[in-house]
C-alpha cells in the first residue's frame, strides 16, 4: 500500500508555525535561495550557517510537528548526503587532522569487499524472494532501508573489487585519512541544501493547500498588471494539490480490489508485476481525466471568470508574529551583507 506519511500533506494543528500567515512562510522559503548562493560563495562562510541552522531548527521545533515525522520523508535523503558529505571532507586543501597512517594487503582488503558481496547478496536474495511469508517483513520500513543501503554498498564493493583485482595480494596498501578545512566547509555547504526541503515540509504540514495558493496570490498580485495568467496558474496549482490525495485514495482502492481478485504486486516476476501495475495506471488515467471534465464543467457551470476580483479566504492582515518573523529576516539578511 501506498504510504501517505511520504508526502508532504497537511496536519492540523495550533501551534505558532500554524498561525503564521502562508505569505510569510513563502517568503521565508524563498529567503533561503539567496543565502544559500551567499554561503556558496564565500569560503569560511561561519555566521550564514548558524544563522540557517538555528532558523531552520527553530521552525521545526514551533511547528510542534514530531521529528520523526520529518525523519519518515527525509531519511534517504539525509543518508545521501551524510555519505556524500563524508567523502566530501578528504578535498584538496588545508589538512585538519591526520587518520592513521594504515597498512593493509590487498589479498585482505579483496577477502573482506568478497565477504561483504556474499553477505550483501545473500540477504537481498533472501529479501527480494517472491514468497507469501516474507510479504510482511518487505512492508516494514527499516528492513526497505537495510535493503536499499545493502544494495549501494553492494554495488560499490563489486567496484572496488574490480578495481583490486589484477593487483598482487601480497602488495600492501598504504595510507592515511587526511579531512581538509575546505573539505569540511564543503561538506557543510551540501549539508545546507536540505535546508530548502525541511521548510517547504515545514510549510505543507502546517499551511492547507488554499491557503498556500492564497498567499501565493497575494504575493505575485503585481504581476496581475502584466498580461500574464497568474490566477488561472494558480487555480491550476490549487487544482492540483487538492486532487493529490484525491488520487491515493483511489490508488488505494485499486491495489485493495486487484489484491482481492489475487493480483500480487511485490512478489512474482517482474513480468507480471508489470502487467498488474498497468491494470492500476489504465483506470486511475481514466478516473483522472473523468474528475478533470467534471470539474471544468462545474467551473463553467459556476460563471467562473479568471479575469473577476477575487477575495482571500485564508489571508488576513498580518499579525504581531508575522512581522517579528519578517524583522529578524531583514536583520539577518542586513548582518550576513555587511
């Protein structure tokens, strides 16, 4: 089954994240784009970071949303980039310490990459086997990122492997672990770009989908002077995001319907895992442009007019908070440009 808890859907609450008008939460997200290019482009770049960090921590601490909750849509991510970030730190620069020296052979070092591909495939044979016991243990979460991890290690041991193969074995492989200044400002600079993805969740769990595309409106009002479409782009993007979990649910029902009639779609060949999956595409399309017809014809039905004045629902006038919050951005981004 699909799991809702991936996306970055809305979750009631009354928190003071929650009271923030969306306008201002878009500006903040936006925010973060030219100060990311301004720590990019600095070598040391010490206060952008703390600045980032803390602002970003705070957000999801008012937020009162748990942080496992972030943790469920962002962990492989996250794992990327600690691993990324790692290899990151051994950059030409500066040494910052010394690990080792080390001294290992090269028949070792291939007995060790050939223990851990046995291991690695032996588990992922095991978990991958298209058998009705182990549907449960496919469906748990962890094991899918042991599995996924085992996979990537697997695949970069049988490299490495290839690469050692033709050397001696009795010839040693020398060396130390030597992390840089500028590999670790480096490391810290990609770390920031989770940044941007923590506040859009942090916005679409606290922000409901019209009040986005409210505040969204307010926002690019000036640009209704130009010929340009912006409220019929906007109902396109409220449309959208409103027809999400629209089409879960039904993808939910497709898998529970299928599953009754005995498809399976996690073990079997990849053939016939294929062939039940276009049994789920065919009819949500269908159901797709079926919702999409209907809904044009309540909105002609209704008299919409793109080109009539619009009143807000959801954005009021700006609170106490709101411009607290847009203060210490304008004192931060004053302090990061002086």
């Amino acid at each position: 089954m699909l799991n809702l808890d991936t996306l970055g859907i809305y979750i009631p609450g009354t928190s003071l994240i929650h009271r923030l008008q969306a306008r201002t939460k878009l500006l903040l997200l936006l925010w973060t784009i030219p100060m990311l290019l301004i720590i990019f482009n600095q070598p040391h770049p010490l206060l952008p970071a703390v600045v980032l960090i803390v602002l970003t921590g705070a957000m999801l601490l008012l937020s009162r949303i748990p942080l496992a909750v972030y943790w469920a849509r962002l962990r492989l991510l996250l794992i990327i980039l600690v691993l990324g970030s790692v290899q990151l730190l051994f950059s030409d620069g500066k040494p910052l310490t010394s690990i080792g020296p080390f001294a290992i052979s090269y028949g070792t070092a291939r007995l060790i990459l050939a223990l851990y591909s046995i291991a690695s495939a032996c588990w992922l044979l095991i978990y991958l086997a298209p058998t009705r016991r182990l549907r449960p243990l496919r469906r748990r979460p962890r094991l899918r990122l042991l599995s996924a991890l085992l996979g990537l290690g697997l695949l970069a041991s049988m490299g490495l492997l290839a690469a050692l193969w033709s050397t001696p074995a009795s010839s040693m492989l020398q060396g130390s672990l030597t992390p840089t200044i500028e590999g670790m400002w480096f490391a810290v600079k990609t770390g920031l770009l989770l940044v941007p993805f923590l506040l859009a969740m942090v916005l679409s769990m606290t922000t409901t989908p019209v009040a986005v595309i409210d505040g969204a409106g307010r926002l690019l009002r000036p640009l209704r002077w130009l010929p340009l479409p912006i409220d019929d782009l906007l109902l396109m993007a409220l449309l959208a995001l409103r027809c999400i979990p629209i089409l879960i649910d039904e993808t939910q029902q497709l898998i529970r319907a299928q599953s009754a009639r005995g498809a399976s779609f996690a073990a079997g060949p990849l053939r016939e895992q294929l062939q039940n999956l276009m049994t789920l595409l065919i009819p949500l399309i269908q159901g797709a442009f079926r919702r999409a017809a209907d809904l044009a014809s309540a909105l002609e039905a209704r008299g919409y007019r793109s080109d009539s004045h619009w009143t807000s629902l959801h954005e009021g006038a700006y609170t106490p908070i709101d411009y607290l919050l847009l203060f210490l951005l304008v004192l931060a981004s004053g302090s990061l440009l002086a």
